[in-house]
C-alpha cells in the first residue's frame, strides 16, 4: 500500500518507545511513572565482550606447523559456541608424543579460524566477561617465574592493548617466543613467584534513558520499559547522529530559506535548530562549535556530511556515527524546502522539547529518522497510534509523490498506477511497485512502501 505523507507528520499521535538493553540490568522506573527525556530507565554495568586471539603455533611451540596441522588439531567450528576451560585444539607429536590441547579462555563464540597463521579468534561473551586477568607470562615462555620481570615489556600500571607484547624470550631455533595481552586493560601486577601478569579490565556502564518525555506503559523484565507518549510525530528521509534531545528552536520564518553560519548565536547551545531548506557545512560546524544539539532541515549534500565526519557514510544504515550532533533531513539531498505540512508543526510547537534520531537504513527493515514532540493532550483530543494511521491512509492515481529511498531517493513525481504489480528489485526481493513519472520525465516502477504521496 502507498502511504499518505501525513502518516509520516502527524499532529497528535500516541507514540510508543522500547527502552531496553540488550543484557539484564537494574530497571529504575516503575508502570505509571511519568519521565522527562532524560530520566534513566535502566543501567548495567558490564565487560565489553572482547575478541580473544589465540596463536596455536605459539601455544604448541611449533612454527613449521602448516595448513593441514592446524586443520586436524583445531576441534571447533566458526559459529561454534565455547565455555571456558573447553578444549578447542589438540595436537600430538608423532605416534607417541606428548598430546597437548588448548582451552578456551573465555565463555563466547568462534568467530574466525586461520588455518595458514594457526590462529584462532573467540569473541568473549560480555554475561560472563571477567574484570580481572591472569596470563602466565612464564608458561607462555617457557621461563623461570622469578625471571619474568627481564623479559616483560611493560611495567605495573601501564595500559596495553589487546594484543600487545607483554613478555618475549628466545625460544626454540632462537627466535622469540611472545605472551600476548588477550583483552585491553591496565597491568595491575607483575608477579615474578607465579610467573603471571594480570591485567584489570575496565568497567563499562551502560545507560538507557527515556528519550522522549512521556509516562512508563509497561516494564520489560530486567531490561528496561516501554515509555509512551502523546505528541506530534514527523519522519524524515535521511539523518546521521543519534537519539537527542532540546529545546525547538525555528531559525528561519519560511520554509524556503536557509540559515547561514552567522545565525548560530552562542546562545542556541543545546537547541534543536530548524535551519530551513538546506543545511549548509559551514552551518553544521558553526553549530558544533556552539553545540547545538541538532539540525533540522529539507536537505543537505551528502559529501558536506562525509567532510563533517571526515569518512565516507555507512552503506544502509547511519546513527552510529561518533559525532556530538545529530540531523535530520526531512525532504532529501540538495535544496529542498521543509514541506509546509512539517514547518507548520514544527512552527506550531516552537520553543518546546524535541526529541530526534538521524538514524536511517535504507534497506531490508527500513529504518526512518524521525521527530518526535510530547504535548499536553486537551480534555476531548484523541490521539491515534502512527500504526493504526498507517495502516487506513491510502491513496490513488493521480497525486504527488516523493521516494524516500535509494536509487530515487527525495525525487517528486506523478503516481500513474498505485497498484502496478509485483517487481523483482535491486535486493533480488519480489515486492509491490508502484508506477510513477519523475519530474525529470522518466517513468519508473518504485516499491510501495518507498513512496510518500502529498
């Protein structure tokens, strides 16, 4: 079905947001509660689940083992999953030798094997993830203990990181064996009685908070809650940056102007700006030096957002980007005036909290970035919920039309036929299309739910 763009800017919506953590944390709200944006819902302290690489030939203190050794000796498979302690390797030299086996180091799961390095990469499971290791530095070296301290290369205190070199000696054909880090932390003691360096890794708290101001709907157990709230809802076409939130402030009067870096006041810090139909680079880095929370605008070029983050876009999908700012672009790339349905809201609501998220997936499970307004509902007003808005809002032949994905992304047309079949697209997904002529002329077939219709 092809969507009215009011479903996609909606006065009064009742909007429902999943606060979770993917682990078991402590849950700080209750059902009923009200919150602001800010409230923290749930909180877990955790170990990052770090990668473990384990070197077979150093383990077997054998650098002519090839291809086929490791093949035989290694007993897991990628995607296996190991406990510590469980044996993933086993080698034995000649028919009589010694049998010697590897265990794992960590609770986690195989994530690559390299036969030709005789290498193999666990990455830890975090549930289980221990703050403090042991590496037997001695062992690995095949050392007196109490001489451990003339062979480390670092010292009490020092931060290292996963892999580095924390010990080296000549070892068999007098090349050096070495005794790696296997996760990041800081030496916490060099101990020349057991032969063992023991690293502490560093705590990493995880905080999900409300997001929108709104009131707890229901608890999810041990991982946070659902928060609901009533307010005006807008989604846009593209957005880097992640959830955040401010006070609204509407920088330009009409829909088809545009800031310039000389609107950016220092005293627009923390404001969510509408910048009007384009969001210039020299805007974007005035508003980080002020820090301004956020940009709202009809469009940008793309290579003004690679040039603010210095790297190329993730392909499909944005919101991860390391960056203290967040936009949202609500009608496409290049100039683009706000359409007058969003700049009416946002301009309705000024000088209010907003909460909005840049993140975008362009692909399988679409993922919009979106704007979101709580308000006070007046005795008599009824929202509706954005799905239950979705699901009635139809349309026929005959209307104004803008796709809101690649390859046509924030292109206008004309719809010719809003049922034209089932298509087979770029993902090799058969999908429904609807057929529709762009203002360049071209008549092309574009999945239903890739169309907004005005």
């Amino acid at each position: 079905m092809v969507h009215k763009s009011d479903s996609q800017a909606i006065d009064l919506a009742l909007i429902k947001k999943d606060r979770v953590l993917p682990v078991a944390g402590d849950v700080l709200v209750a059902p009923g509660q009200a919150v602001s944006a800010d409230t923290v819902i749930v909180k877990a302290e955790e170990l990052p689940g770090d990668p473990y690489v384990i070197d077979l030939k150093t383990v077997f203190k054998s650098r002519s083992l090839t291809p086929q050794d490791i093949q035989k000796s290694v007993l897991k498979r990628v995607g296996d999953r190991v406990q510590i302690n469980e044996v993933i390797a086993r080698f034995s030299r000649g028919l009589f030798g010694e049998v010697q086996e590897v265990k794992s180091p960590v609770d986690g799961v195989v994530e690559f094997i390299s036969r030709a390095w005789g290498r193999i990469l666990i990455r830890e499971d975090a549930r289980s993830a221990n703050p403090t290791l042991v590496v037997n530095a001695a062992k690995d070296l095949d050392i007196w203990p109490a001489t451990l301290k003339a062979y480390t290369r670092v010292r009490e205190g020092d931060e290292v990181r996963q892999g580095q070199i924390l010990a080296a000696a000549p070892g068999h054909m007098q090349r050096l064996d070495y005794s790696y880090a296997p996760a990041p932390g800081f030496v916490e003691k060099i101990c020349t009685r057991t032969g063992t360096i023991t690293i502490t890794r560093p705590i990493r708290e995880n905080i999900v908070d409300a997001y929108v101001d709104g009131e707890v709907s229901e608890l999810v157990y041990d991982r946070g809650a659902t928060v609901q709230t009533i307010g005006a809802y807008i989604q846009g076409v593209y957005g880097i940056g992640s959830e955040t939130y401010g006070e609204l402030h509407l920088g330009v009067g009409d829909p088809q102007q545009s800031l310039s870096a000389e609107d950016i006041t220092d005293d627009l810090e923390g404001r969510v700006i509408v910048a009007g139909a384009y969001l210039s680079l020299d805007v974007m880095k005035r508003g980080l030096q002020v820090g301004v929370t956020g940009f709202i605008a009809g469009g940008a070029d793309q290579i003004d957002f690679v040039s603010l983050l210095g790297k190329d876009l993730g392909v499909g999908i944005t919101g991860q980007e390391e960056i203290p700012i967040t936009v949202v672009l609500t009608e496409g790339f290049g100039k683009m005036a706000i359409s007058q349905r969003v700049f009416d809201i946002l301009s309705k609501h000024n000088n209010r909290r907003v909460s909005i998220n840049g993140a975008t997936q362009v692909r399988a499970g679409a993922i919009r970035p979106e704007i979101i307004i709580p308000l006070r509902v007046a005795p008599g007003q009824e929202p509706q919920s954005i799905e239950e808005f979705r699901r009635t809002a139809s349309i026929e032949a005959g209307a104004r039309v803008r796709v809101v994905a690649q390859p046509y992304l924030g292109l206008w047309g004309d719809l010719i036929e809003a049922n034209a079949g089932s298509k087979k697209i770029e993902s090799e997904a058969v999908v429904p299309v609807a057929s529709i002529r762009l203002d360049d002329g071209r008549v092309v077939d574009v999945p239903e739910e890739n169309l907004e219709i005005y």
